[in-house]
C-alpha cells in the first residue's frame, strides 16, 4: 500500500505543520490531488498524492508537526485491508476523551489533541465537547490556537465560524476583543489566570513559528560571515520626477511604480556590470551567477521573507511592479511557491515607509551582499554658490568580505547612485 510521506518543500525545510486535511479517509484520490494543507517555514503549501486510489489511512492529526520522510497516510485499493489496523490512529482513532458507553464519531478532518485534564465544568460525570469540536476534539488551525494561547483564552471557549465550525484567527481575534472589553481593570501584562493587585507582572511565552525558527537558523548563519558596510547618499529628485511621470503617463493602463520597483531595476543593471557583486559563498568555492535575481524582503506577522524577481535586468519596470506586487501578496497570504523565494542573488531590504533614515541588513546568505534602503528626506545643499534643498535617500550596502573587498563593493555603490540620480539609465 502506497505510503504518504511529508515532502521536502522549500531549501530550508526540515519539518512541517500538517495543517488541514482536504481529504478524508475513504476519498478516492488521483495523482496531483491535494491530500492536506502544510505550514513550512516559508508558507502554506499543498500535499499532493502521487498515486490512484483511495486514502485508506490517516496517521497525523491536524496541527502536529512532522519530520520529512515521516509517513502521514497510506492510499490504497479500497479494499479496507488497513496496515497497523490494531492501533488506529488520526481519523480512524477513537477520541480518548469518549467514554467506554459512548462511541467515538469521525471526524472529516483530524484534529488537534484534547485539552489538558482540568479543562472540564467541574460536577460533570462526562466531558461535553466543546464549541469548534468533533467527537470531543478541537478543530482549529495552528495559528488560532497560538493566538489564543498568548492572549490567555481557551480555544474550547471559542465558537468556530470555519468549515465544520472549525476556529479559525477571525474567531479568536474577535475573542481577544471581547476578552478587552469586559476586563478594562486587568492590568496590561497579566494573563486570564493572574487577576491578583501585585505590581509584577508575568512573562508571556510566545511558541516560536516555523518561520521564526529557520529565521534565527539563517541569521546565526549570516553571523559567522564578515560583514562590512558602506553607505552613500543618492539625491532622488530627478528619480522622483521620473517615478511621477511614467505613473501620470500609464495611468490608464493601472501601473504604479514604486520606489522599490526602480531599485530593483537599479540594482539588476549595476549588477551586470559588477559580476563579482553577483554572487555566493559555497564554502570552498566563491559562485558568481550570470543573472540578477532579485529578492525583495516583505515583512510578515510571523517573520521575514525574501520573494525573488527573477532575470530584473531584463523586465520592463510594469513588469517588475506587477511581479512585486504580486509577490508580496502571495508572501502575505501565505502562497509563495518554493521557486519564487529561492535562488536570489541580490536583495533588497527597504524600510523607508517606516522612516527610517537609515540602518544596516543582515546578509541573506549564500548571497554576499544586501542593499539596505532609508526614508527619503529634505536637506539644505549649496549648489553653484546658492543655498537650496534637494530630497535624498541614503543606502547602505551590507557586503561579505569572504567574496567582496572594500573597492569591489564600493565601486557598485558608486555605480548603483549614479544609475539612480541619472534615472534614464534605468529605462533606457
């Protein structure tokens, strides 16, 4: 019988969330039908079967984390011969909490293990399931159950609104909401179980996300290279101007360009002419790529992920603002596929619209440099004996020593600010 096992979906991957199964046990399923939904460090992605049948078997329920190469579900003929018959587990296990006169019902999506003993209304003889719950178990996804864990409520007090009255973040947000407005006197800090007059207050432990882990694996990676920084301030009028106009111009078409879209344009032109800059580290070998790919970082509530315009050099600026935007929606709602934040060769980090006139990024590694970008603001200048004022932006490029020395990377910032300040160069 065909075994189900947790695939490897992105370069970082180590284990996943098995999040929601779209399938049920006794489906029939084709090849490329999606079994399950899975929580990767990146996203959320799909599992798909890669044989006919009927799933025969589920072994994880929703909510756990597992392993690459661990099995999750058999698919079989239908003939209900089951291996491991004797000890059921996921949906065709029995829910614990179900008392010996009291048959345990399937459920259509396996979820997540029963609360802890003491969550149940004192002076009853059975345990009654809860609002969002199936056969006495909760179903709410992972990221529902995180938030309420760190607001102090209990998921099983939360009516679901999801499919099959499955809780889902709405729910719980709109928990933590009603949870504020009638408790106004708890003091900021405290959790539902300390109500007490103290002047202390109580660490919350915050469960770290899949994407938080390998976020703190890489960054403690990109620490053992040797960083080095180099700033430049780029006047921005002429780019401003020049960002104005195509948008006045192509308005009817609905492009927008963005500040963003014209460095990463900036940035993939000067790249081609500085090859070296272009490239990893691999260890014992320095890589340098023949195409500028692109990674813009888009912050997101778990963490940070970099989406990648491939081949930037190439596009046209509607077809980078397109592909950013589009990128950063995917990244947002969770979808990014593994070939669109992999394989960068450069990236960007701007955090501008936050007004930050300046800051440092931590290297993307393998990549060996990353272009931090500020807010863009007014300055007083003297000009052919005349005081006046321009707009400018200051950049800083984060550079690893292992691949680039000082003037390598100081003659593409010197570059890259003339391509900017003389913008033509970016659309001609």
């Amino acid at each position: 019988m065909p075994e189900v096992n947790m695939p490897r979906l992105s370069d970082t991957m180590q284990e996943g969330v098995l999040s929601r199964w779209v399938k049920k046990v006794g489906d029939a399923v084709s090849e490329g039908d999606v079994l399950a939904e899975i929580d990767t460090d990146k996203a959320t992605m799909d599992l798909e079967a890669f044989d006919d049948g009927v799933l025969e078997k589920i072994l994880v329920e929703e909510g756990t984390m597992v392993a690459i190469g661990e099995p999750v579900a058999f698919i079989g003929s239908g003939s209900g011969t089951e291996p491991g018959a004797d000890a059921p587990t996921g949906q065709d296990a029995p829910s614990p909490a179900a008392p010996e006169d009291s048959p345990a019902q399937a459920s259509e999506s396996a979820p997540a293990p029963r609360p802890a003993e003491g969550t149940s209304t004192p002076g009853t003889m059975e345990p009654r399931p809860p609002t969002g719950a199936t056969g006495g178990r909760l179903l709410a996804s992972p990221l529902a159950r995180r938030i309420a864990e760190q607001h102090g409520i209990d998921p099983s007090s939360i009516t679901g609104t999801g499919p099959g009255g499955r809780i889902v973040r709405a729910d719980v947000e709109a928990a933590v909401a009603a949870q504020a407005d009638t408790a106004p006197q708890q003091p900021a800090g405290k959790t539902a179980a300390s109500n007490t007059s103290t002047d202390e207050t109580e660490s919350v432990e915050v469960p770290l996300t899949m994407m938080r882990k390998v976020m703190a694996e890489r960054l403690t990676e990109s620490a053992g290279a040797p960083h080095f920084y180099l700033t430049n301030v780029v006047a921005v009028d002429r780019l401003f101007a020049l960002r104005a106009e195509i948008n006045e111009r192509f308005a009817d078409t609905g492009t927008r360009i963005s500040v963003t879209d014209l460095l990463v344009k900036a940035c993939a032109l000067t790249l081609e002419d500085h090859p070296q800059v272009n490239a990893s580290w691999a260890g014992d070998k320095i890589l340098q790529h023949p195409r500028a790919h692109i990674g813009v970082a888009v912050a997101l509530d778990d963490g940070l992920i970099v989406p990648v315009v491939r081949n930037a050099a190439t596009k046209g600026l509607d077809v980078i603002s397109t592909e950013t935007r589009a990128l950063a929606t995917k990244a947002r709602d969770g979808k990014l596929a593994p070939a669109e934040f992999s394989g960068g060769t450069f990236s960007i980090s701007n955090l501008g619209m936050f007004g930050i006139d300046n800051f440092t990024a931590v290297i993307n590694p393998p990549e060996a440099a990353i272009l931090a970008v500020g807010a863009t603001t007014e300055e007083p200048y003297v000009q052919d004996g005349k005081l006046s004022s321009r707009r400018i932006m200051k950049i800083t490029l984060t550079s690893d020593h292992r691949v680039l020395d000082g003037a390598v990377s100081a003659a593409f910032l010197r570059d890259l600010k003339r391509t900017l300040e003389e913008p033509l160069r970016i659309i001609i």
